[in-house]
C-alpha cells in the first residue's frame, strides 16, 4: 500500500516523521471540510477513518462519521475502515450511567456502517479499547508516593471490573490484516485487545518484574471513589470534555463533562461486560503481546510519567492528528 496521511499541518513534526516512512505522502487538510475530503478520496482504493470524539463531540462525531462515509462512497472508495470504540451505553443496556460519549458517537455510527449493505463500497470495522500507553500518560497514570519508593494505583475500577487495554505496537498489524483480508472483513467489526487487565493484574505485574531485576519499587492498588478519583484529577465540575481536551474546540460545548463521560467509562470496565475473542487474535497475529506483564517487560516500564497521547505535540492545537486515505491505480496502491 502507498498511504496518503492527512494532516492539519505538513510542518508538524509528527508529519514529517511519517512522511519519511516508505510509500507515505503527506496532504494538508481537515477531516470536517467536505470539499477537502472529496479531493482526498478522490481516486482512492481504500480508507482508515477514525475520528476523535474528544473534540468533534459526541453529536458531531456521529454526523461526521455517517457524513465522512457517504462521502467515500460517492467518490468511489472501495474499502472503508472505521476505526471504533465499544458501544458503552448499549453494553449498559442504555442505562445513563454507562453513557460515555466519545465511546457512545463511535458506538451509533459502527451499527449503522455495517447495516450499509448493497453498495459498491464495504465498511468494515476495527474496534480498539483504553491503550496500555496510559500506564504512561491518561487515567492509568500511577501516583509517587512513599518517596518515590512506590506506585499507587488508585482507579476506581470495581472489584470485578476488568479494562480490555491494547499494546499500541499491535494496533497497526490488526489494522493492516483488515485491508488484506478484504473478504473475512466484509461488514465485520474486529474487537482488538491485547487481555483483560484490572490493577491487581498490574500491580502484581510491576512487583514480580522488581523482584526479577533486583528494583527497590513496588506497586499497589487503592481503588478510589468515583468522585474522589475525578476530584484528583483537577478538572472543575461541569466542563465540558471536549474544553477539557481542546479549549477552542468549536464542538461539542452543549455535551457530556468530563466527569459524567468519563464515570460511563469507569462503570463500563466495573460491569466488565465487554469481550474479546483472543484465539482469533492469536490466529490474526501470533506475534501480539499477550499480558500487562509482557508489556512491562518489553517497554521497561518504571511507572514514570510520559507523554504518549498526541494532546499537546501541535501547540495550542489538540485536535486529532492524523488520518489516513489509501489510492489506488491499475496495479498499485499510491
């Protein structure tokens, strides 16, 4: 395949570092101006579209997602890939207190892809969950305490809950066997994770792993309230989420706060209702990590912050960074 990123900014270091990858080419634009994405699609085979909720908004992320698609079938588009999160609030069987908004807009707009049917372009689905990365950066960030000497965890997962986190590093290989397996992937959605994890997982993980290497760190769980969990956080009741992520967010001001979309999360992996089909992720990719600690290990983790999520890396900028469109001609991919 040759890919064409799109980018707000071909100047950003981040696209420059793409653009220096084999078969990648750089186009400037945004993804929510419909006369830019007729010219992206434009000649296309395929494309990999994933939005981010955070600053679109729950309500624009749902027009968007069904705008972006009919877009891609008027320009001819052959293969379209969404990229997705769990549906929570129907997981919760619509009941409020799973409702997380940038989950929920991916969620709506995953069942009515795969209910377009009988056209000439085929919508598949790859539907990915919370990374193992925000053990460095996001809500699975331990605190330092004891003199730096320890981690404390203190999510407020419940005592049966259960995150389906996913290694960055195999997110692209799922991906790439989603354009390859065309057929297999025809009005299919493809849930990735790499286990079910809670914190014990973790924290047993991070103290085996200093015991193996002779560290003088551990690890342990304090699971706090919901409200105490968010109070820590520092984020003033009512924001909205999308003024949390990006402060001139031009979407999304009427929706969901920070704590409300963020406790549908939460109370999501609490109910660990959500599944996983990991033998058919092994057949997919034998080579994916298996475990948190596999994880650890592989990465070095020390518990220390680091930033991952892409936020902050455009200045004032944080709206997502790149998006991805496939062309195709005669025998090739461009």
């Amino acid at each position: 395949y040759d890919v064409v990123v799109v980018t707000r900014s071909v100047a950003s270091a981040r696209a420059r570092e793409l653009s220096l990858l084999p078969n990648v080419s750089l186009l400037e634009g945004q993804y929510t101006d419909e006369s830019f994405l007729k010219r992206a699609f434009e000649g296309a085979y395929g494309a990999f579209v994933n939005t981010d909720g955070f600053t679109l908004g729950e309500r624009a992320e749902v027009y968007w997602g069904m705008r972006i698609f009919e877009l891609a079938a008027a320009a001819g588009v052959k293969h379209y890939v969404w990229g997705a999160l769990d549906y929570s609030l129907k997981y919760g069987k619509y009941k409020e207190e799973f409702r997380c908004g940038h989950y929920d807009g991916k969620g709506r707009v995953t069942e009515w892809l795969l209910a377009q049917k009988g056209l000439d372009i085929v919508p598949s689905v790859l539907t990915t969950g919370p990374y193992m990365e925000m053990l460095y950066d996001g809500m699975f960030v331990p605190k330092l305490v004891e003199g730096g000497k320890t981690l404390e965890f203190r999510q407020p997962l419940g005592p049966h809950g259960k995150v389906p986190m996913v290694a960055l590093e195999d997110v692209g290989v799922f991906g790439l066997w989603v354009f390859d397996n065309f057929d297999q992937m025809k009005y299919r959605d493809l849930k990735v994770a790499t286990a079910h994890v809670d914190f014990n997982e973790v924290v047993a993980a991070f103290n085996s792993l200093q015991a193996e290497k002779g560290g003088n760190m551990q690890a342990r769980w304090k699971p706090l309230p919901m409200s105490q969990f968010f109070a820590d956080m520092g984020v003033p009741k009512g924001v909205p989420v999308t003024q949390v992520f990006d402060s001139s967010a031009r979407h999304g001001a009427e929706g969901m706060t920070f704590e409300d979309n963020f406790s549908g999360f939460w109370t999501l992996w609490s109910a660990n209702v959500v599944e996983r089909d990991y033998a058919l992720l092994d057949e997919i990719h034998p080579g994916r990590v298996r475990s948190v600690r596999e994880w650890m290990e592989k990465h070095s983790y020390d518990g220390k912050p680091k930033k991952v999520l892409a936020d902050n890396t455009l200045g004032n900028s944080k709206k997502a960074l790149f998006r991805f469109v496939m062309r195709k001609v005669s025998c090739g991919l461009f």
